[in-house]
C-alpha cells in the first residue's frame, strides 16, 4: 500500500480536495493528505479553483501557472478566497463552512476565475459578500495580499498586544507562513501603514483606500505623490518616495524573506490603538514596548530573539525600554536618534526650535486625529528655556546598555546628527557598530546601508557570522553628490589630527595663527533674520589646497563676538570652492548646502570644562550660566559643529562664514531649512562682529584623517 502524507494549504480550513481516490476538506491548519506524485484538486462545492502536483505546502499561488501580480486567474481566485476571512490580514484563516459552500454553490456558474478583467467579478462577489455577510476584498487589498506572498510571507493585522496595565496596543506582524523567526519590533508616532497614518479598520471604504494607497505605492515610481487621507503639513513628500514602506520603520520586503518576523508597533494614541498620544517623553509609550518586546519574544512564531529597530522616531523610542533590560532583547538599531532632548532637538546650540516642532507635532495630530495628546511637548519644552531639572530627568542614561547596538548619523544640523556620537561614547557594549551617512538618511537602514544591518542581525539574533562587518563606516562625500565608503575600526577616526585653521583680519584662512599684538580688526555684519544684502555674514576663504585632504569627525569654530544688542546667535557653515569659483554639492540631494555647520546663541556660551573634549565644547545651557552681552563687550564663544565627512580636492578652497542665522544668500542653489525660532528682538536691527588681531584669536578645527584610495563611488559594498 502506497504510504499518504500529510500537506497544508496555507491559511485555508474547509477547502474541499480531491488527489486520486482520497478526498476530504483541509483540516483546522489546512491539512490535507495525498500521496506523493499526484496531482490535487481543490473546490468549492461545485466550483473548481485549480490544482497542483501534491507537496508538502501549498498555496493559492500553486492554483494557476505562472502566478503573479499580472495573472488575472491569480487574482480571481485570491480574491474569492481572501474575501472569506473576515480580517484585514490573516489573522484567522479563510473558512469555507458549509454556509459559504451553499453560497458560492449558489452563485457558481456566474463566477468565472479565467476572467481576464477581475473587475468583472466585482457584481457576483458583492452578491456572495451580502449573503454571507462578509466584505469583499478590493482588488488592491488582494494584489497586496499576493504581492507578499510572492515574496513567501503574509501579514496579521492589528493584533492586540497586552500591556502591564490590562490595556494593549495594535501591532501588524509581518511574517513567513511557517518556522520560527527572530523577531524586528519597531514603533512609531506616524502611523504603521504605508507610507504613514491607517485606515479606520471597522469602516470597510477607509480600509480600501489605504489598500489602494499600499498597491499604488508598490506599482508607481519616485515623484509620484500618495494622497494620504490623514496628513500633516509637509508628510506628503513622504509620499513620493519608494525607499522605505513606512516613516520610522524597517521594510518588510527585505527583513521577512530573509528570516525575519517583523512587529510593527502603533502606539497609544495612534492609529487604531485607543489612548492618549505620548510623544518622546512618554514613559507609558516605553513600558508598552517594553512589554511588547517581551510579549513578542513569547510567541509560537519567534525563537525568544528580539530586536528593537526604526530610524528616526522609531530609533528614539527605543532607549528608554532598552535600558529596562525586556527579556528576549539581544540587541536593537536606533538609526538617526537623540538622547538629549534639549541638546539634541529643541535647543540646540541653545536656540529654540519650535517652528519646527510646532507643525511637526500638528502633523501627529493629523495623522492620528481620532486620539487626543497625552500633553503638549511644545508648551512644556518652551516653559524650560535652560536646561534644568526637567531636561535632566528626561536625559537618556545609556551608560548601563550592554547589548549590541548599530547607530546610525545623519549628517545635518538639525537633529539625529549629535547624539549617535554621545551614544557611542556612553554606551557599555563591546558590540557597537556606527554608521554615518547623508542629510536625507530616510532610505540608508532600507536601501544603501540594508545590507550591513542585515549583518549585524545575523550575528546578533541568529549567531551567524557571513562577513566581516566594519565598527564605523561612513559616507565619505567627494564633492558634486559623489561619494565612497569608508570603513574605520573606530570613532574617533584613527589617525585624526586636529588642525587649526584661523581667521585672518584679511579674509583669509591660513594655517598660521595673526602674531599677538597685530593691529585689532573689527569686522561687522547685519544680524537681521531677513537678510537685506546679497550676503551676509562674514566669509574667510584658504588658498588652494596642495592635495587632497579628508575630514571626518568634530569641528569647533572658536570666536571673539560682540553685538549692539544684548544677545546673539552665530552659525558656523563651512563650504568648499572648487577651480572655477563654485561651490561644491557635497549632499546627494538636488540642493546645495554646509558640508558641516553648527549654531550658538552668545549667552549659553559657558561651557563644563569637566564634560569638554578636545574636540567638542560642551555648553551648560543652565539659568545660572546664562550671560546676556553688553553693549560693546567682546566674548569668546566655541561653537560645536557636529561631525561630517567631506573630500577636499587639490585646488579647491574651503570657505567658512560666520553668520546671524542659517541664511546665506549668495550661495545659488542653497534652500535651508527653517526649523528654528530665530528671536528677532536682538536680530533685527542689530549689527554683531568678529574681533580680530591683537589678543582676540579666532580659528575653526578640522578634524583631517588620514587619506584613503576612492572607492567604488555611491554604493555601500
């Protein structure tokens, strides 16, 4: 007697199956039994949806030949089937009971599976869909549906995680139908739909929009913008990307095939998950995930290994239950992240950001408007101008992380480019891993850098060791948006010298420090937030350089200031000029900008000389340090710029201009970014000036490596 073996059909309970002289329905986890070699049928009381050589798994896929998103007959048949389970995803399997076999027997001779238009089964579904009270799935929903399992996983909507205080938040888990996996946990304020926000789940036209948002986003190219139906300000340019599936999160389709389950987090407050929206200082937010992380560790599907990942806010979330220590936690990716809110994000340098903050935070709203604020950071950081007590208790305490961790920097000075550096310094573990890359880092941990996470992963969840994996590597950029990566075995650089370049009363930049007792020099400028002038500031510009030269670390312009009011804010912008006079493009993006820059307000200028680095000052920002300027007195402030890379080439110069705010209007092609409350009580109005000469010394230190060959240009190898 010939021995049967037993098969599963995925995701399918009650499917009726015929293979030679065996025939039954599929069990509760979609047995069904066939004997090696034969072939098997698969129906629906009177109607067949296809059939497949018998094997261990099968799926809708293995119902037509050739399946892919193109395949009408696919369609059709995932359509009627997907339609009988009642989630958005699968989490509980298609049911084919005796009531939906009556129906579908009913109306089988007007179901035609071969259609090659599937909407021509729009008219006969919705008739099954009323009759079984079920909503039909859109044909979006369904390519999206197909979509994933042709890449060999599928998704569980808007589980119900538990949490400590008998609540839960949502959580859309995105795994392979089979095995245990090392699990990705990642949350995030935006929303874990793609691209951001979620549909209104029990509100079935709510769910196809967002489906078609999905299926649109997978089938188009760049530039071709979403409409979100729930947005804030400036999202929708989120929206016309396709390097990353959702703001914060890790894609799906480059984790889950490569043995990865993925947890994708809506916090309180967010999406569909009931509560008040908690938003970077939330301790509530962190003991949810700490519990999820704990939570997911637990399930049938994962091998106990967890990991936090997510960029941005989704990196930020990270900290606070990583250092409660969640059982299951092996290591976690916070990729463009802060740990001093005051330093980091909404003070820094001591000037306040809340132009930004303010239509960041209404965007949270926009895309969650269902959920009120647990409170309103903008109110509450604006209340605590200087750090104190408050800023301190809400400060990262790292020191106590022992677990492997993979950084991630941005190269921008507006946040996620500070404290990666700190984090590196502070953290405990051996196993620390640094990457720093571009100004828009949104697509580096999904496309450019992907590879070296996925490394890092391997080593960490699962005990593999593929290839070597460098602990620092950086985006060297090499001027006009080309660039190589460099590897380092550490941070700082290896081999970094620290060279001070000074400002001359001339205008030059030179090596050389102005002899003590020269002639004093005052040079003036506007201070006006609005400049009037075809440029402002001050600019000091080197001779050609001899040779190349590389930089990469932290910069700290040193100045001797005064202003005719009694504060002053000083932005620092570096620049290189190429042969024919032009200002180099060092970012990949289409606009020109600083290869490095940082920003001071005059009266935080006292420093801890306990905390200071060599390389990096490092500003009380307290009440008590605070020293507005007197009308006519000189002072000496360091201003930190935060760490970059830029190749300067033979015969290029580089050019540092000292500046009221961000602003320099003689640079074409150079669009800043807004983000900072400029004051213009002693902006407008007033005139600053550098001192030189004399015993005021004022330089900027550059942090030279040692020169390396050019790589490959503009791949991550």
């Amino acid at each position: 007697m010939v021995p049967q073996s037993v098969g599963i059909f995925e995701n399918t309970v009650g499917f009726s199956y015929r293979t030679g002289a065996i025939k039954g329905n599929t069990g509760p986890e979609g047995q069904f039994q066939y004997i090696q070699g034969d072939v098997v049928t698969f129906s629906i009381g009177p109607l067949k949806l296809g059939e497949s050589s018998a094997k261990p798994r099968l799926s809708v896929l293995d119902l037509v030949e050739d399946p892919s998103l193109s395949n009408s007959k696919l369609l059709n048949r995932a359509r009627l089937l997907f339609s009988l389970t009642p989630g958005i995803g699968f989490e509980r399997p298609i049911c084919i009971d005796e009531k939906a076999r009556i129906a579908i027997s009913k109306y089988a001779t007007e179901i035609n599976l071969d259609a090659e238009n599937p909407a021509d089964l729009d008219t006969v579904l919705q008739k099954l869909g009323s009759e079984l009270g079920l909503v039909i799935k859109s044909i979006p929903h369904i390519r999206n549906h197909i979509r994933r399992a042709l890449a060999g996983f599928k998704v569980l909507r808007d589980i119900q995680i538990p949490v400590r205080d008998g609540n839960y938040v949502l959580g859309d888990i995105y795994l392979a139908s089979e095995g245990k996996f090392p699990a990705l946990v990642s949350s995030t304020v935006y929303g874990k739909r793609v691209v951001y926000s979620g549909p209104v789940t029990d509100d079935p036209n709510d769910v196809a929009v967002f489906e078609s948002l999905e299926d649109t986003f997978f089938s188009t190219s760049d530039n071709s913008a979403l409409s979100v139906p729930y947005t804030g300000a400036y999202f929708e340019n989120w929206t016309k990307q396709r390097d990353y599936e959702n703001i914060s999160h890790f894609n799906t389709f480059f984790w889950v095939p490569r043995g990865y389950a993925m947890v994708k987090i809506d916090p309180r407050g967010v999406g569909q998950t009931p509560g008040k929206r908690g938003v970077l200082v939330s301790e509530q937010e962190a003991n949810d995930l700490f519990d999820a992380v704990e939570w997911a560790a637990k399930q049938s599907w994962c091998t106990g290994n967890v990991a936090l990942a997510g960029n941005s806010y989704g990196a930020n979330c990270q900290w606070r239950p990583v250092i409660q220590k969640p059982k299951g936690l092996k290591a976690f990716f916070p990729y463009g992240t802060e740990l001093d809110l005051y330093r980091d994000f909404s003070y820094m340098g001591g000037v306040p950001m809340f132009k930004f903050i303010d239509v960041w935070t209404s965007g949270l709203r926009g895309v969650s408007p269902r959920w009120p604020d647990e409170g309103d950071i903008v109110k509450t950081f604006s209340s605590h101008p200087f750090y104190d007590d408050y800023w301190s208790g809400i400060e990262l305490k790292v020191g106590t992380i022992d677990i492997p961790v993979f950084l991630g920097a941005a190269q921008m000075l507006m946040f996620h480019q500070r404290a990666p550096y700190e984090a590196w310094r502070r953290v405990t573990s051996k196993d620390k891993y640094l990457q720093i890359v571009d100004t828009n880092y949104y697509s580096w941990p999904n496309r450019e850098a992907a590879h070296k996470l996925w490394l890092f992963a391997e080593r960490y969840l699962k005990g593999i060791i593929h290839e070597d994996l460098e602990r620092v590597g950086m985006q060297m950029r090499i001027g006009h948006g080309e660039w190589y990566w460099r590897t380092e075995a550490d941070w700082e650089v290896p081999g970094t010298e620290y060279i001070d370049w000074h400002f001359q009363a001339d205008g030059a930049l030179t090596q050389a420090a102005p002899s003590i007792g020269t002639e004093i020099k005052t040079l003036s400028y506007s201070a006006d937030i609005e400049s009037k002038l075809a440029k402002t500031g001050v600019s000091f510009v080197s001779w050609p350089f001899e040779k190349d030269i590389e930089l990469a670390g932290h910069f700290t312009a040193t100045l001797n200031i005064s202003s005719t009011s009694h504060d002053a804010d000083v932005v620092v912008s570096l620049w290189a000029i190429d042969e024919n006079g032009n200002v180099v493009k060092y970012c990949v993006g289409p606009n020109k900008e600083p290869f490095a820059s940082g920003l001071l307000r005059a009266s935080h200028r006292k420093t801890d000389p306990k905390k200071d680095l060599p390389w990096r000052p490092w500003h009380t920002h307290t009440k008590e340090a605070h020293a507005p300027l007197k009308d006519g007195e000189v002072v000496e402030v360091n201003v930190e710029i935060c760490p970059a890379t830029a190749r300067i080439r033979a015969g290029w110069r580089l050019r540092v201009d000292i500046l009221p705010t961000e602003t320099q209007p003689d640079i074409s092609g150079f669009k800043p970014t807004a983000p900072r409350s400029w004051d213009s009580e002693f902006h407008d109005g007033a005139m600053n000036s550098l001192h030189l000469g004399g015993q005021f010394q004022n330089w900027i230190k550059l942090p030279v490596v040692p020169l390396k060959e050019i790589g490959a240009l503009n791949v991550v190898p």
